[in-house]
C-alpha cells in the first residue's frame, strides 16, 4: 500500500502520511467491510480516497507546465522495462499534482475520464487533457532518466557519438 | 514497434499497480501511537459510585471500631438482644461483679454515681458496652435495669445469672476496689460478627449497586439466509455497558440457609453505527470567478462509503429476583453463594438496528415505532452469583457480589428473524444490615 500512496504524493514523507491516515481509517472501519470485493481492494480503495482527500483539502490546482508545445513521440514497447520500480515511482512523483492525479485514477486504477473527473471535481474535457499532458512530461522525464532518446532519438546518437 | 498510448497506460498499470515497497521504519510505530491516542478511558459514574461506597464503608467501620495497637483475643460470642441503653446514660450498670460499701438498708442505689470519677469512666466506656451482650437465661426480650438492688450484707453482686466473667472477658488487672477476676471488655470486642449460632434464624436487608457488561445473543431460527442478516446485526451493534441497582429481603432460616426476593434493576446501553458501503458523498462549493463572471464547481470533499448513522441504543429492565443462597463464615468474614430465577416486570427500549427487510437501519423505539421487534416484557431470566462479606459491625455488612444472569426468553418478539437474549455480568458492591 505504500507503493500506492507514492504514487499519490509529492513527497515520500506526504506518501508515509497517507498511508498511516490511511491505516487508520482500515483499524476504524474494518467493522464496516462485509466481505464485497476482495480486503486488498478494500484496503487500496480506502487508501486511494485518504490521498484524494489529501490534495482536496489542500486545495492544489492543476498545473499548467507549457507542455503542450511537446510534439506527441510515442515510445516503443517494453520501454519501462528499462527503469526499475523505484524510478518509475518516483518520475510519477515528480509530475505535477493534477497531472499526477488524473494518470494514477484513469491510467492505472482504470478510471474512466467521466469517473475520475467526478471524483477531482473537474471536467471530462480536462481530465483528457491532463492525461495527454501527463504522459508528454513522463516520456520527456523518461528520456532524462533513461537516456534512451525515445522522445528524440537523434539526441541519443549524438550523445553515443560524443557530438 | 511503435505502441499506442493506450498501450504505455498499460505498460505503466503492469508495473506499478502492484508494485510493492517498504514503508520507512517510522511509520508503523506512528500507525501504533496514533491508534494509541484513539482510546478513551472512560470512568463511568458507576466506578466513581462504587468508590464511594466502599470510602463511606471504610470510614463507617474507622468510626465504630477505633485502632487499638493490643492484640485482641477473640471473646466467646454472646447472645445479644434488644437491649436499649442510653449510650450517654452514666446511671446504666453492666452484669458485672461490682464490690461497693454495703448499704444501711435494702434501698435502690446508683451504683455508678458510688464509684469515683476514674472507676466510672471506666465503667462508662469499656464495661457498660458489654450490657449489649449479657442476657439473662431464659429471658429473651429485657431491657437491663439502671439500677441494682443491693443485698443487705453489700457482698459482691452476682451477675446477671447465665453467664460468667470469664465467659465474657478477657482477664485484665483488677482495679482498686475491683475484686479479682473482673475482666473489662474493649470496645473492638464489639465488631465481633453476628452470633448466628445462637440465632439460626434473622431476616438481612441488603442493598448495593455496580457496573454492568451486558453480552449479546444473536440466534437464527434455522432460515439459512438469517445468518447473512445476524452477521450484519453483529458487526453493527456493539456490546452493552451499564450498571445495576437493587435492594432485597433475606431471611435466614436454618444458620447458613437463606431465601431472598427484591427488586432489581438493569441499564446498559450499546452502540450502533452503521455506513452504507456503496455510497458516494461529494460536498461541492460553487464559487463566483468574479473576472470571468462565471460559477466554478470546487469539490471540497469526498465521502466513500460514508452514510453514516450512529445511534446509543439503551435499554433499562427491572425484575423480580428471588434467590436461594448458602452461607460459610470465618470469624468477620464470609462467603455465600446464591442463585435462583427472576421474572420480568419492565422493559423500556429505544435505538436503531438493521431492518430486516430493506437491510438499512431503522428505529425499534416504540414512540418512533419504525419496526417491531422486542417484547413488551423480558419474560424469565436465572441469575447467579458469589457473596464475599465482610463484618463491620455485628448486624452489618459489606460486601462484594459478582453475579451472572442468563436471559431465558427471548427479548425479540417472534416475527423478528433473529432471537435475542443477553448475558448480563456484573459487579455489586452494597451493604447488608441484620434486622
């Protein structure tokens, strides 16, 4: 459950606050879970809606990162194979918190843009567009992290050739 | 192979959906202070009642039997009566063997006012308590006299007859004036406990009050879809605190064999809290952008599974206990087991359970009258339970009493699917006085 709460949050430190929020409420509530759903989904559930609420009560907006001038390069396959957990983590870290929000409810939980722009409080249109741009900024971090030239691959070859 | 996005999405959900990493080693010690924190101790009026019973008790006994450094013999027992005597009334005079000037003539004299003023403090406060515990032979119900005829030679006067000094004192030095072998009494003599043996029969009247934990039986009726329902009503209804008052008659009829009856009362309450898994609750603020004069939705908050309802469910009973119990005695103390059955004559109810037909909570309080489920009375109950007394004085007592009572019928009415009955525990600590 902590690798869910990073995903979440700014920090590692905002990651290990969600998570014991998180613990907590499943301490409190556990009263409440009548066996509909597996535990581990109750469990995630809970800690997914702690985070959420989180970012609510902190009122951070979604950013605006001027990455709409990034053309649109589609990686290969397997490219993340390249990266470990723990950089892949923490790439998701560092993207903005709207951007961070909307990739982590519709790309990974399996949201749709309806759902996750209810849940956020903004609309479909956004959620689209912030999914677009989340994955712009992860390809362009990948290629910072991997040095694979995916997002350009001239960049790499100079790079290997020393030019 | 150049991928779709959606297929990086997938990429991405493969790889971190069920990542796993460690959280750092503060966390869980945090998860544990926090949960820590959540506990209240709660001091219920019951614990804070019965301390000051038990302080009131304490003080009680301090009072009547004062602290002596002497060691005290225990004394033979004696047979006590109804004797009346004026604690502040120097003129009363103890069956004792009293030497004094022989008088003139046969006339009633005050002994005590004879004496000098150190003899008759004496017989004041150590000798004239034991007036209580002297009792003629064959004469049950006499009060002593104030006075003493006095024989004509003015030997030493006997004893009112039926008992000896020795048999009652304990041997202290003799006074001037004193013949030998009087023997004075103290007064811690006197927190001797009650002489059942020359009474085997006496009637106690006891009262007491302590706190209550009150356990729920849930049982279906054999319907297999029952259990879903009682399982749900276990995991919303909590356990039962409260407390018990009371106060009965006991007659002792054979030494160590007594029968009782009163009036018991029971109150305990209970928590029901239920939320509504499948419920979504979004509290969203609409807020005026004044430069573009256009309303923006900001969802502030978000409640999954979070219709909430929490209601005290109490409920009171008083009954009709009627008892048999046994007696052992050692000296002050002693123990008495008791049990027997208790019949019903109130019940008041109120608070929410589970409905059983649409699964969401409704009230069983008659003046809200949603659903019917438990009996206007309790029915039929036994009980049963452990007596440690202790004597603070001859016809008094105090006591702690453990008791367990079993709910025979059950509290439900018969159209609700589930029967409830409850196993109420509790701890009685009261007073018993021996009339």
């Amino acid at each position: 459950m902590y690798a869910v709460c990073l995903r979440y949050a700014r920090t590692p430190a905002d990651a290990a606050d969600i998570l014991q929020e998180g613990f907590i409420k499943v301490y409190t509530k556990l009263g409440q879970y009548h066996f509909q759903g597996s535990f581990e989904g109750w469990i995630r559930r809970i800690m997914v809606n702690t985070a959420l609420r989180t970012y609510q009560r902190h009122r951070y907006e979604l950013e605006q990162t001027g990455l709409e001038r990034l053309p649109d390069f589609p990686q290969e396959a397997d490219a993340l194979a390249l990266l470990s957990e723990a950089e892949l983590l923490g790439m998701i870290g560092r993207l903005p918190d709207g951007y961070r929000l909307v990739f982590n409810l519709v790309a990974i939980e399996g949201y749709s843009h309806a759902e996750a722009a209810e849940v956020l409080g903004i609309q479909e249109s956004t959620s689209r567009s912030q999914l677009t741009k989340a994955r712009r900024w992860l390809a362009e971090e990948f290629d910072k992290t991997s040095n694979t030239g995916l997002l350009n691959p001239m960049a790499s070859k100079r790079n290997n050739n020393g030019t | 192979m150049i991928s779709s996005e959606e297929e990086l999405d997938k990429q991405w959900k493969e790889r971190l959906q069920n990542a796993s990493v460690p959280p750092p080693a503060f966390v869980w010690p945090e998860i544990e202070r926090a949960l820590q924190r959540k506990k209240r101790r709660v001091i219920g009026w019951w614990s804070a009642g019965s301390a000051a019973v038990l302080l009131t008790g304490l003080l009680w006994y301090r009072a009547a039997v004062p602290v002596s450094s002497e060691q005290v013999a225990p004394a033979p027992t004696v047979a006590t009566e109804k004797a009346t005597l004026a604690a502040a009334d120097h003129t009363a005079v103890v069956a004792e063997a009293v030497a004094i000037p022989p008088a003139k003539s046969h006339e009633k004299v005050n002994v005590v006012d004879k004496m000098d003023l150190s003899l008759q403090s004496v017989v004041a406060e150590e000798i004239f308590p034991l007036a209580r515990f002297v009792q003629p032979e064959g004469r049950k119900d006499v009060s002593l006299p104030t006075v003493l005829d006095r024989q004509e030679k003015g030997t030493s006067l006997s004893l009112l007859a039926g008992r000896s000094p020795k048999s009652l004192l304990r041997e202290q030095p003799s006074l001037p004036g004193w013949p030998s072998g009087v023997i004075r009494k103290r007064k811690e003599q006197t927190g001797q406990c009650y002489d059942f043996s020359e009474n085997r029969r006496a009637w106690l009247v006891e009262g007491y009050l302590g706190p209550l934990y009150s356990k729920k039986q849930l049982e279906t009726t054999g319907n297999p879809e029952q259990v879903v329902y009682r399982d749900r009503r276990r995991a919303t209804e909590g356990p039962g605190w409260g407390f018990t008052l009371g106060g009965r008659a006991a007659y002792l009829f054979s030494e160590k064999y007594l029968f009782s009856a009163g009036l018991d009362y029971q109150q305990f309450s209970e928590v029901f809290e239920y939320a509504d898994p499948s419920s979504i609750e979004y509290i969203i603020k609409q807020v005026l952008d004044v430069s573009t004069n256009t309303w923006k939705i900001d969802t502030i908050d978000i409640n999954f599974g979070e219709e909430r309802t929490r209601v005290f469910n109490r409920f009171g009973l008083v009954d009709v206990p009627v008892s048999m119990g046994y007696e052992w005695r050692a000296g002050r103390m002693g123990v008495r087991l008791q049990g027997g059955g208790a019949a019903n004559l109130f019940f008041w109810k109120r608070g929410a359970i589970l409905d059983p037909q649409t699964g969401v909570p409704g009230y069983f309080t008659p003046a809200k009258g949603t659903q019917s489920v438990f009996r206007v009375r309790a029915g039929l109950s036994w009980h049963a339970g452990v007596q440690w007394f202790w004597h603070l004085a001859p016809k008094t007592r105090v006591f702690v009493e453990p008791t367990f009572r079993q709910q025979l019928t059950p509290l439900s009415v018969t159209t609700h699917p589930l029967e409830q009955r409850a196993q109420n525990w509790s701890l009685r600590v009261g007073f018993s006085k021996i009339i």
